[in-house]
C-alpha cells in the first residue's frame, strides 16, 4: 500500500510540476506577447508625438508664409523657398522690371524676419526676372515661426 501511495504521490507530484511548466509557459508566452504589443504601442505613440510635434512646426510657419504672400507684389511669384540655420532663402520670378523691384521694399516689411542680401537677378529666355533673396530670421523668440 506504501508503494501504492508512493506511485500516486509521484504522479501527482509529476502532473503537477508538467501543469506548472505548462503554466511558466504560457505566462511567459503571454507576457512576450504583451511587451510586444507595449513596444508598439509605444512606438506609434513616439510617432505620434513627432507627427504632432512637426505639424505644430508647419502651422507655426503659416503666419509668416501668409505676410509673404501678401507683401510679394502681384507679378512675382515664388519657385523655391528654403529655410536652414536662421536664414529663408527666397527663389522666384518677376514678370516686369517693376515688380522685381518692388521686391526689396516689400521683403524688408516682412515681419520676424531682417532682409538679407539680394542674390542671383536675371532675366530668362521668356523675359521674365529669375530672383533669389535671403531673409535672416530676428533672434527675439516671438519672431521664430518653427
């Protein structure tokens, strides 16, 4: 009967520790399961912040891109506009000799930013006046659109 009851305690014991196992398993199996979908989460949070972060960035710009519009006079128009370390870089063109110079006065009103040097002034096979022109941004911090 000893030995009967020894063989029952060991299955038992054996089960047991098959269960558990079974069990670690299954933990483990579900706790990977749920770091990954954590690391996701978490990853399409960050991208979430970044694509806040940069949308506020391009709204910030809106304002100013808006006084540019208005301040270009009517037959000039931009091709190119390029912000880098403080300085918009402005390309574009004039259909008459008035509107490009109309272009200095105009740049020099417009607001958060100091006028630069004229670049680049030529008049292309169509008649038309190719500019370039850099604005360098004021250092006041209510005048940095980004």
């Amino acid at each position: 009967m000893l030995c009967a009851t020894s063989r029952v305690s060991d299955a038992l014991v054996t089960r047991a520790s098959v269960l558990r196992h079974a069990s670690d398993v299954a933990l483990r199996q579900g706790l990977e399961q749920r770091q990954k979908q954590w690391t996701a989460l978490q990853a399409k949070h960050q991208q979430q912040q970044r694509w806040m972060r940069d949308k506020a960035r391009t709204e910030a710009w809106q304002p100013a891109l808006i006084a540019l519009s208005h301040l270009l006079p009517e037959q000039a128009w931009l091709a190119q506009l390029r912000f880098q370390q403080s300085t918009l870089s402005l390309t574009g063109y004039a259909a008459t000799l008035p509107a490009l110079a109309a272009l200095d006065p105009a740049l020099r009103q417009m607001p958060g930013f100091t006028p630069g040097a004229p670049g680049e002034m030529r008049q292309d096979a169509q008649g038309r006046w190719l500019f370039s022109w850099t604005l360098n941004r004021k250092e006041s911090a209510d005048a940095d659109p980004s």
